[in-house]
C-alpha cells in the first residue's frame, strides 16, 4: 500500500514538474513574439529616419529640409513611445501586481502592433468607458493582449474590424475587456481545445513571425488565472470571435505568478457560447 502511495506522490511530483516547465515555455514563447514585434518596428522607425536623413541630404532647399527633419522628429517621437513601452515590461519584469488603467496598456499594445494591423488592413474601433485601477502584473497582462490581437489579425487575412471594449462590469468588482474579431470564427466543437497547449490550426509562424505553436491561449489563460480572473470566448464560424478578460478589483489572496500553485486551482473551463 505504501508503495503505491510513493508512486502516487512521484507521478504527482513530476506532473508538477512538467506543468511548471510548460509554464515557463509558454511564457518564453509569447515574450519572443512580443520581442519580435518590438524590434520590428524599432526597425521600421529607423528605416523612416535613415530615408528620410538621406532626402534631407539630397535636396538643398528648405522646404524638402523642414519637411524631412519633420517626419525624422516624428520617427523618432515614436521610437521614443515604443521605448517607453518596452522600458514598461522590462521595469514590470518582477512577478508584482500593481494598480493599473488597461486602457493604457492597451494602447502600448496597439502602438506596438499599430504598424501590422494597419499592414492587414485591420481597423480598430476603441470603445473605453472609465473604469477603475487594476492590481495587475503589467507585462503579463500585455503579453495577453498582443496574443489575443495577433490571432485577431491572423482570423482576418483579408482585413476587417477589429472592436476593442473596456468597461465596469454590472456589479462593480471586475473589470471586463473584449477583444472582437470579424474573421473566421471556431467551430463548436473545437472551442473547448483552443486553450490546449500546443493546439493550433495555424501551419506555421506567420510572415510576421507569429502564431503557429499553439502556446498563445495557453499562456493567456494561465496568466488571467494567476490574476484570479476568467477568459472567455464566444464564437461563430464565419462572423467572428469575442475573447473577454474579467479581471478582479480585488484579489483575496497573493499567489506568486507561475508558481505551481497557479496550476494547482482549479483550472476555469472556458465558457463556451452559441453563435451571436
Ligand atoms: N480570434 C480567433 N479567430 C479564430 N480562431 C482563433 C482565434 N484565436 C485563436 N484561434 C484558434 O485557436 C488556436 C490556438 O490559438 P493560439 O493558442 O494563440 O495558438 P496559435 O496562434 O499559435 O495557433 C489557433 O490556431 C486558432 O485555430
Ligand atoms: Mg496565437
């Protein structure tokens, strides 16, 4: 009897193992998109300058001069923006919660994504009412909203809305943010697997390096449940697709991101809802 409790206990210990290393995978996926996305527009940006240096360079006369050094300020003004929001992970990079307005790291997401969705012709529609603080860890919570932006974009080869929601929810203790797509949409049947790690439709990473592991969702459902939060998803084939993040004003107890007893709770299964 003894030995089969011991046996209990070292197959509980190495599934443990392996969820923390799945954990740790993930997250190191989805920071490589995010770090991908970053660099390529800091590229775009320096690209916009050394052109625009150059046209400067070329044509003597001042207005071709003032209207060059004017988009190289502007150039440079966003490089100064995209910094700021990388100097915002890095500086968030602690597994601390802090009280935080999504709307703000919503748009340091779009600013970084700004340039490809415009590329896909995706156009993004905000719809912010005010909403209080949220204790959240900022970077991770970032990293939610590029993943869930990315599939978006990706659900909408051929462009399309891309609706963005952020308000109160009824009872005044969460905030509620929705991402919606009017792409491809999920069947029924596979919407209770697109949270599975490593399940994805997608053939590889995109030309924009992105998608294609099936860790995105994973990591996202794992971050808003160390947050004490729920994602949910709503979907129709061929409308679209809604994710929602119901964050909690308050948290009740301080479990350290990552750790295993984040993957010790219950895991949420994610509601799944009939078409719209
Ligand atoms: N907005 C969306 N519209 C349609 N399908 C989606 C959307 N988001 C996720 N999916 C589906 O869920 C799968 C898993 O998503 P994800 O975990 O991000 O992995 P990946 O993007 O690498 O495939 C995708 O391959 C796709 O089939
Ligand atoms: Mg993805």
């Amino acid at each position: 009897m003894s030995g089969l409790r011991e046996e209990l206990e070292q197959v509980r210990r190495e599934k443990e193992q392996l969820e923390n290393q799945l954990a740790c995978l993930q997250r190191s996926a989805t920071l490589g998109e995010l770090l991908g996305t970053t660099t390529h527009e800091f590229n775009n940006v320096l690209m916009t300058i050394m052109n625009y240096a150059k046209l400067g360079l070329r044509n003597k006369d001042e207005a071709s001069r003032d209207k060059a050094l004017g988009k190289i300020l502007a150039a440079s003004e966003r490089a100064a923006k995209i910094t700021h929001s990388v100097l915002g992970m890095a500086r968030n990079r602690k597994d601390g919660f802090e009280p935080t307005q999504l709307a703000e790291l919503l748009q340091e997401s779009l600013l970084l994504l700004e340039r490809e969705l415009q590329r896909y012709r995706v156009h993004v529609e905000l719809e912010l009412e005010s909403v209080p603080d949220v204790p959240v860890n900022g970077n991770q919570i970032q990293q939610v909203l590029v993943n869930l932006l990315v599939n978006a974009r990706q659900a909408m080869p051929d462009g399309g809305r891309l609706v963005i929601r952020i308000r109160p929810d009824r009872e005044g203790r969460h905030v509620e943010l929705s991402v919606r797509d009017y792409g491809v949409g999920i069947a029924q049947d596979k919407l209770p697997r697109i949270f599975e790690p490593y399940y994805s439709t997608k053939s590889g990473p995109d030309a924009t390096g992105k998608g294609g592991t099936g860790l995105g969702l994973a990591a996202c459902r794992q971050i808003i449940q160390a947050h004490q939060g729920v994602i949910r998803v709503e979907s129709a084939v061929g409308k679209g697709t809604c994710f929602t993040l119901r964050l909690p004003l308050q948290r009740t107890v301080a479990p350290a991101l990552g750790a295993a007893s984040g993957w010790e709770a219950a895991v949420p299964v994610p509601a799944v809802e009939g078409p719209r």
